[in-house]
C-alpha cells in the first residue's frame, strides 16, 4: 500500500473513532509517532527543578545509590 492510500485509509478512520477516543488517540500518536526535540514545558519545568536540586546539593551520584534496597 502506498503512502498516500495510507493516509486516505487513516483519514477515513478518524471519522468513524468516537469524538470522546479522539484526545487519547491524538496523545498516542504524538507521543510514539511524531518525533520532535523541542521541550515541552513540563519538560522544561522538570529540567529547572533539577539543576535547582543539583545546585543545593539534593542529587546523588549513580554510584551512590544502593539498588539492592
């Protein structure tokens, strides 16, 4: 099947997924499908966190961490 009978094929689809499966659907497809390196703002909220944690002295190192427990 061709690229384009593909998309005719999920095009006609998505009119036949009910109107309350379309936001999950829409989740999953973005998040294993569209391939992106742009930060999303919780992406970035966490990213502030840590390095504020790094900064205070909140981090272990890898080695540190006792994974037997």
């Amino acid at each position: 099947m061709t690229a384009a009978a593909i998309k005719t094929r999920l095009h006609a689809l998505i009119e036949d997924i009910p109107d309350y499966n379309l936001e999950p659907l829409l989740e999953v497809i973005e998040e294993q499908y569209i391939q992106d390196d742009i930060p999303t703002r919780a992406d970035l909220e966490a990213i502030r966190k840590g390095r504020e944690e790094y900064e205070r002295g909140e981090t272990l190192r890898y080695e540190d961490i006792d994974w037997d427990t």
